[in-house]
C-alpha cells in the first residue's frame, strides 16, 4: 500500500477557508470552522496564509507526547489518529506537534485530522491546490510543507 499524506503550498492558499468549512460539516454536520481538523492561520505581516493540519510525520512527536497512548500511527498507511475512548484531551499534544498540526476545539477537545478514511474532503474542496493529499516520497516528512 502507498503512503499518502497532505501536501501544503501556503503560496497557493488564498485564505478562503473553504477547507474548515468541509471538514467541520463533513465531520460534525454543520460548517462550523471551530469544529475542523484544519485551521488557515493568516500571516499578516508577510501576507502569508498557512493551512494547519496534521502532516501524519514518518517519526510523530504527538504519540510520545501522549501519556494515555491515545495517538497511534496506522502501520499500513502512516496516519496519526486519536482513540477518544483513551484520550483525556490534556492537550499534551498540541505543544509536541512542530506543525500545529493538532487543534484545540469547543469543549477543550483535541481534534486531529483522520484523513477521512483516504479521501480528505478538505483537499478534494480546496479551489487553489494549495492543499494536496499525495503520495509521500521516503524521508519527506515535514519537508512537504512549504510556505515563503
């Protein structure tokens, strides 16, 4: 099985949010941006936007971070996923993750991104392309994102 994993140019990213727009209503059934597992963080003063999500790294800080061993990475396709049957959401996590990856939503749960079960619904709205779910090259993780 190939592994895939988001692909992000923040260059192309127009800040239209339509991707927490997705995900909050493919996830919790309203477009609620706080409730999404991706977040568009503006840049202001470089004009820059970012799409946060979870990158699903080769080697994850989140999973050593989690004193419940709620955070697993899936062997056979390399996604990070949250057991919310173990998690606490002591937010441990958040702080580990280098690409903000992690978010904090109402209520203080931890929410991160499943990947929609290999079909981002994020990615497939994203007008621009700034937002890809490819095939992950050996020895790229983290290297995908890339911003100005």
């Amino acid at each position: 099985m190939s592994l895939k994993t988001f692909f992000v140019q923040s260059e192309l990213c127009s800040g239209c949010r339509l991707c927490q727009l997705v995900c909050s209503l493919v996830k919790e059934g309203v477009a609620n941006p706080e409730l999404s597992r991706i977040f568009v963080n503006r840049i202001i003063m470089d004009g820059v936007m970012l799409p946060r999500i979870c990158l699903n790294c080769e080697d994850p800080p989140c999973i050593p971070a989690c004193h419940r061993k709620a955070i697993n990475k899936d062997p056979d396709t390399g996604w990070v996923t949250i057991d919310y049957g173990r998690c606490t959401h002591c937010q441990l996590c958040i702080p580990a993750c280098p690409y903000g990856g992690i978010l904090l939503g109402p209520q203080s749960k931890v929410l991160i991104c499943d990947v929609c079960g290999g079909e981002p619904a994020c990615a497939l709205a994203c007008p621009t392309g700034a937002l890809r779910f490819i095939e992950r090259e050996a020895g790229t993780a983290g290297e995908h994102v890339r911003s100005y």
